[in-house]
C-alpha cells in the first residue's frame, strides 16, 4: 500500500544513528519513510548519496527529501545538481520554515557535525510542519528554474 506522504533520507557516513533517529522521527508523524542508507560506518562520498536522494524525488517517488553529511553543505550541492531539486542547508528552525515557504524547498539538508540531535529533530518538524506560500515566491522560484511545458 503506497501512502501519498512518502519521504526519501539519506546520509553520508558523518553520522547515520542521526540519520535514523530523524527516520524513525519522520516515521512516527505517518510518513512512509524510505531510508536508502548508508548502513555500515565505512567513509563513503557524500555526493553519490545526495545524487540518490534527490532522485526519488525528482522522480515522483518522494515529496520530500531528507539529506545529512557533516556540514549538510556538499550533499546539499550534489541534490541540487538534480533538475526540480530545491534544497537548503538548515541550521536553525526559522530557516527550515521558510525554506518551504518562500523557496518551495522539496529537500532539506542538516549539518550533522553542526547541529545537535535535538536541533535536528527540531529543524525537521520545523521543514515537515511548513507549505509553500506562492504568489510572488512561485514567481522567483519560476525564474530559477522554470517549469515545462
Ligand atoms: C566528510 O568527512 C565530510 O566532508 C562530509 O560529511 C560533508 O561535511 C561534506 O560537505
């Protein structure tokens, strides 16, 4: 059975209980949550994982998208590279919020070696809880990259 709130997460090796801490978080607020991982410690490349998530969202698959690495900031530019990827780093509660308002954000990314596990958490209900605004804010997201058709 395929729910329609479905959230792609995905991490480098920075910090994966973080990533399942903030999977089983998701979970617990009725989102069928797709963790594709990493599992195991080892050192891998942020951008093959950041490129993955991005995918799945890009792709229908997800809505959302929730990326860690240690600054969030070089997984955050890899989903970006992603056509109809719109993620931000957060760091802060008010950012995540509007990053969702203001930019249509479809993926958050966090600084697991920046933020605590509780900011995290924070961060990401703050991202989940928020909708997009519109109006003259779909005009400038429209002029970054324009829809087809
Ligand atoms: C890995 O050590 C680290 O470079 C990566 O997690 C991230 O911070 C890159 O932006």
């Amino acid at each position: 059975m395929t729910t329609s709130k479905r959230i792609v997460i995905s991490s480098d090796h920075a910090d994966i209980p973080l990533r399942q801490t903030i999977a089983e978080h998701v979970a617990q607020q009725g989102w069928e949550v797709i963790d594709i991982g990493p599992t195991t410690p080892e050192s891998t490349d942020y951008p093959v994982h950041g490129k993955a998530a991005a995918e799945r969202v890009a792709s229908g698959d997800c809505q959302l998208g929730i990326i860690v690495c240690g600054t969030g900031q070089g997984i955050m530019m890899a989903a970006n590279k992603v056509k109809g990827i719109r993620c931000g780093v957060c760091s802060d509660t008010f950012s995540a919020r509007m990053i969702r308002q203001h930019n249509d954000a479809n993926m958050l990314s966090l600084g697991a070696r920046v933020v605590g596990k509780g900011l995290a958490l924070d961060i990401v209900d703050a991202f989940l809880a928020a909708e997009f605004e519109g109006g003259r804010h779909a005009t400038r997201m429209e002029m970054i990259e324009p829809s087809e058709g």
